[in-house]
C-alpha cells in the first residue's frame, strides 16, 4: 500500500479546493470539477483512514452549505468555474435539483467513532434530522424510497434502467438522451434502488447513534422504528423468494437484472447470517456471475448487458467493492472480505486511482485521478 499511497496524496492535492470559504475535494480535477454529495462522503471517509480528520469534517460541512431549505441536499454544488455538468435544473440555486445515495450520516457516524467529537455532531445534526426527513416525505413510498432519475442511484447507465427506456442496449449517447428527457418531464421514472435503500437503512442506523450520542434519546428510537418499518417493507418488496436475492422495483415489478446491488443489503446488515452465507456462495464467489480475476462487475457476468469495459454496465468500482467489503465485515467473514480487499488494491497496484475498472483485464477506465477510488485505505 505504501508505494501507491504517495501517488494517491498528490491527487488528494490536486483535487482540494477552498472557494467561498468552503473546503472540498473534487472527485477529478479532470472530469468533475465540482462537489457531489456521495463522491465527498467517501471523500470525508477516506481522510479519515488517512488521519485527517479536520479535512473530513470541511467534506461534510461544505455540502451541507448547499442543502435547500426544505432540507433536501443536491447531488451538485456547482463551487468553481468550468462548462462541464452544467443542465437545466429547473432552479436558480448554484446547485442540481436532485440528490444521491444519502450516506452523509454514515459519514459522520464515523468522524464520531474516530473523534469523538460531540460538537462536531451537534453542528450538523439538525441538518442532518432535515435532509432524512426530506427523504422521506418526497422520496417515501410508505417507508421505502424511490429515486426520480437515474443520476439519484449513483449509477448512471445501470443496465436496470434499461427496462423504463424500452431498449435492450442503449449507447452512452442514448442513454444521455434519455436522462435528459426524464430532467424535462418527458419520460417517466420512479424506481425504488436496492442501493439507494440499502444505504438509507445503514444510514437510519447512524441517525439513531448519533442522536444517542448527544442525549436525543426519543429521536434515536424514532430512527429505530423507522429502520425497522422500512426493513421490513425492504424484504415485502424487493425480494425475488424464488432467486433470493433483492431486485430494484418499477410500477411494481422487479426488475430482474442481476447486478452487484445484491451485495448492498450486506452492508445495511438487514441479512440473517445464513441468507447472507448463501448469498456470498450462490452469486459473489461464483466465478460465472460476479467472482471475476478483478471483482465485482456492476453487472452479472451472465447478463445480456455484460461489458466489462462500459461505465455502470459490467465494469468493476472501488466504491463498491468498498461497501461489500463493510458488509461482510459486519458478518464477519473475514477470509472473503480480505480476498475482496486484495483484489480491489491489485486493481489500483495494476492501473492506478480510475474511476472504474475493467473487470476481466483490470484495466483502467475513466479519468485516473478518482478521489474515491482511494477508499481501499478505509479497507482495512
């Protein structure tokens, strides 16, 4: 790790800003030259690990700045000059109208852990109680939430939603196309992701620790009682019994794409110990599904929409093997986790900080100064 860990310092530094008072880390300089708010959770994340806890805590104060006052958080914050990302949003703020996997709590959950620093909770929490609130009651579909546009998963050219365009195989530039029309009310999108909600849960879970840890006693049993509520309508509705494994749901059916989100329940930890066993043997650890030499492909390597080389359609994330490794460290099967783990750094070993990854050749992909691509040091 030691003779990578330079190289990845000095695109930490190339990549921070301070601008309007605010310190952040773009996720490329090359690329994206602005704040996302899931890109600079695990950006905070990633300080962490590095010991650098003050840089963590501007992360999250600087994408706080930009929540609305209905206490949604953009996925955006358009901080610096440059003409990429830039669309019709339908707003006058600096930022975009919509949001991303909501892991800011997490994020602080473990400034806390490593910290200790109560203050530091009761700064943001207030803003934090907001933005889930916001979720829920524009995003809640009783306890489970959907997202209203394909850039809301994270994962923008997901096979899955292919299903909602009516084409087997779009281009990218097809599919830019077609985000573009759900941005205008042209075409309709409305998907509860199993990311989107297994990061909520693991997130509720934080809420509730955090609320604990400055005497909200009643708001932590709230949270508990919500995560329990959408734990349960989790499992009702996104649950294939015959495959045992959770599909994202449009207008009520799933949509049966395998893909690497079936890992994602690990992390919220809502698996008894035997379904997450089975899961790991049935799909991770079967070389013919998601067990390539450079694991784990987005997609399924049995799919129709299998390309190891595309963006989100069969290509392999640091991110994402991230959030399966923290799963199955929470059920503590160590010996698979630390495989997981050596195969995402011979990818970095391999090509470098990309964005992405090809899943067979371990090539990289995107641009090569991927700040979160560093979170194979929180991997540990």
């Amino acid at each position: 790790m030691k003779e990578f860990l330079k190289a990845f310092l000095e695109i930490l530094k190339k990549n921070q800003r301070e601008i309007e008072g605010y310190k952040f880390t773009v996720p490329s300089s090359k690329v994206y030259p602005f704040q996302w708010l899931w890109d600079s959770c695990f950006h905070s994340i990633i300080y962490l690990s590095l010991g650098e806890a003050e840089w963590a805590k501007e992360e999250i104060v600087s994408i706080l700045a930009g929540q609305w006052e209905n206490g949604m958080i953009p996925h955006m914050i358009y901080r610096g000059s440059s003409k990429k990302h830039h669309v019709k949003w339908n707003t006058t703020k600096n930022t975009s109208s919509i949001t991303q996997p909501p892991m800011i709590a997490y994020a602080v959950e473990r400034i806390y852990r490593k910290t200790d620093d109560k203050n530091f909770v009761e700064k943001v929490f207030k803003q934090l109680d907001k933005y889930y609130g916001w979720l829920r009651t524009a995003r809640g579909d009783k306890y489970l939430l959907y997202i209203k546009h394909p850039w809301e998963s994270g994962q923008d050219d997901l096979p899955v939603w292919d299903h909602i365009y009516g084409k087997k195989d779009p281009s990218r530039k097809t599919l830019k196309s077609y985000k573009i029309k759900i941005l205008r009310g042209s075409l309709h999108f409305k998907v509860k992701s199993v990311l989107f909600n297994s990061v909520y849960l693991r997130n509720l879970r934080s809420m509730s620790f955090l609320a604990s840890a400055i005497g909200l006693s009643e708001k932590a049993l709230a949270y508990d009682q919500i995560y329990k509520l959408t734990e349960e309508e989790f499992r009702k509705d996104l649950l294939d019994p015959e495959a045992g494994i959770f599909f994202a749901l449009n207008e009520n059916k799933h949509i049966k794409i395998k893909t690497a989100n079936i890992f994602l329940p690990l992390f919220a930890k809502m698996l008894k110990i035997e379904e997450a066993e089975q899961l790991i043997e049935k799909y991770l650890l079967n070389e013919n599904l998601f067990w390539t030499k450079y694991p784990v492909p987005t997609v399924s390597i049995d799919e129709y929409a299998f390309q190891p080389n595309r963006y989100w359609r069969g290509s392999t994330w640091i991110n994402i093997n991230w959030f399966i490794y923290k799963g199955l460290k929470e059920y503590h099967l160590n010996g698979i986790a630390e495989e997981l783990r050596q195969r995402s750094i011979s990818l970095v070993s391999k090509s470098g900080f990309h964005e992405y990854y090809n899943s067979i050749n371990g090539m990289g992909r995107g641009p090569d100064d991927f700040v979160w691509s560093g979170l194979i040091f929180d991997m540990n």
